[in-house]
C-alpha cells in the first residue's frame, strides 16, 4: 500500500489509536478528543510551520500526562495551545 492509499477513515483511525493506547498501556482511547487535537494540529501545521504539527500533539499529550493524564488536563492543554496559536496567526496576519 502506498501513501495515497493509506485508508483514512474513522474506523481505522479509531482502530489503531485503540491499538497504540493498549500497547502503551495508556487508558481506553475512546476518551481521547480526537476531533479538538487534529484542529489543533491543523491550526498549528497552517498557521506555525506543518512539521511543528504532531509536534505540538506530542506536547499537549505529554503536559497532560504530567498534568495527571485526565480528560480534562488534555482538554486544558488544547486550550493553552489553541490560545497561544491562535495569538500567533493573529498577528501573522
């Protein structure tokens, strides 16, 4: 299989975040705000540079986890990034 032909979908995408959660024996990735942390990379990739994307992914995930790994530590660190991106492209433009 190619690049291009990489399947997309969200059964797929649902599948191997389900996979990489029970390998790295993280809690159940169904909890994971999947569609907040790909606008977020996509906001980052457009507006910063696209390599510092799933970067900032890795980031938010990691201040999460030192935040304790809840729900809600993911969600705060989206929002710090969000609002420190959105500053960026703000003046950018």
């Amino acid at each position: 299989m190619t690049h291009d032909q990489t399947p997309t979908d969200d059964a797929t995408v649902g599948t191997w975040l389900h996979d990489v959660a029970t390998a790295l024996r993280l809690p159940d990735a169904s909890a994971l705000d999947t569609p907040a942390l790909l606008a977020l990379v996509r906001q980052v990739a457009h507006g910063v540079a696209r390599p510092a994307g799933p970067l900032t992914a890795f980031m938010v995930g990691y201040a999460a986890g030192l935040r304790g790994g809840a729900p809600q530590a993911v969600h705060d660190a989206l929002d710090q990034v969000t609002a420190l991106v959105e500053t960026r492209t703000d003046g950018a433009a």
